[in-house]
C-alpha cells in the first residue's frame, strides 16, 4: 500500500477520470450525467486515492454524511490496474477512520460483489432489512 495515498482535499480529485470511470465502468452509476457526477462530488465527502509516483487518481470513493449520526458509502472504485493490490481495502479503512471521530450511528452501502472487501473492514449485513424501506423516481 506504500505505493498509494489517500486523500480527503477535493482539490486533488480529477472529476472527468470520476465521471469515466463510473459512467463506463461502474454497474450502479452507468450512463450517469457529468453533471450529476459533478454536483454529488460537490455535495459529499469524497476520498480520492493517488498513485504516489505519479500523482495520478488511481481509485475514489465519496460519502453522503451528516457528519454526526449517519453515513452512506457509494461510488468505491479501484482503477483496473490497481484492482486486487489491497487499495479498495485501504479506501473503505480510510473512510470508516475519518468518519468514526464523528461517532455516526452506522455506515451504510450497498453492494452487488464486494462483500468480502467491506467485510474485512468490519461491515455486514442488516440484522432486519426489513425494516428498511427505499422509495425510487421512475
């Protein structure tokens, strides 16, 4: 992981590398507008992680956050030739450590295939998801 950095200053993150990545890549987020990609940067906490020798963005993750008792996580994305260096790992760590001084309530995230990512970092599954409701605009 020493060949990695992560950071919370949104002046580091490359917003056109975010939108491609997710717009082309990310089965949640295809097809997502720049403009939509642009205004969730803008309103969430967002961790950028950079390959050190080059500065270039190699993976991000954003948090939508009250910063006193709820989180979300969405939007983790590890560039291809990052995957499988422990680096998604290393961004989930790095936001439940900036987010447990703030003592939320929980962390949320969905998922379709990285169960045993978040896992290694302490999330598991709803004890009721059945209490849980979602409402979707067509």
């Amino acid at each position: 992981m020493s060949a990695y950095e992560i950071s919370t200053d949104p002046a580091r993150l490359d917003p056109a590398r975010i939108h491609h990545w997710l717009s082309t890549d990310a089965y949640w987020a295809l097809g997502r507008s720049r403009e939509k990609q642009d205004r969730a940067i803008a309103n969430s906490l967002n961790f950028g992680a950079y390959d050190k020798a080059t500065g270039s963005q190699i993976g991000y993750a954003r948090v939508v956050t009250d910063f006193a008792s709820f989180a979300w996580l969405c939007d983790v994305y590890v560039a291809p030739a990052a995957r499988g260096t422990g680096l998604g790992t290393a961004l989930v760590t790095a936001v439940r450590d900036e987010l447990q001084p703030y003592d939320p309530r929980r962390i949320l995230l969905a998922t379709n295939d990285a169960h045993g990512v978040y896992a290694k970092v302490g999330f598991e599954p709803l004890a009721h998801p059945e209490n849980w409701m979602a409402h979707f605009f067509a």
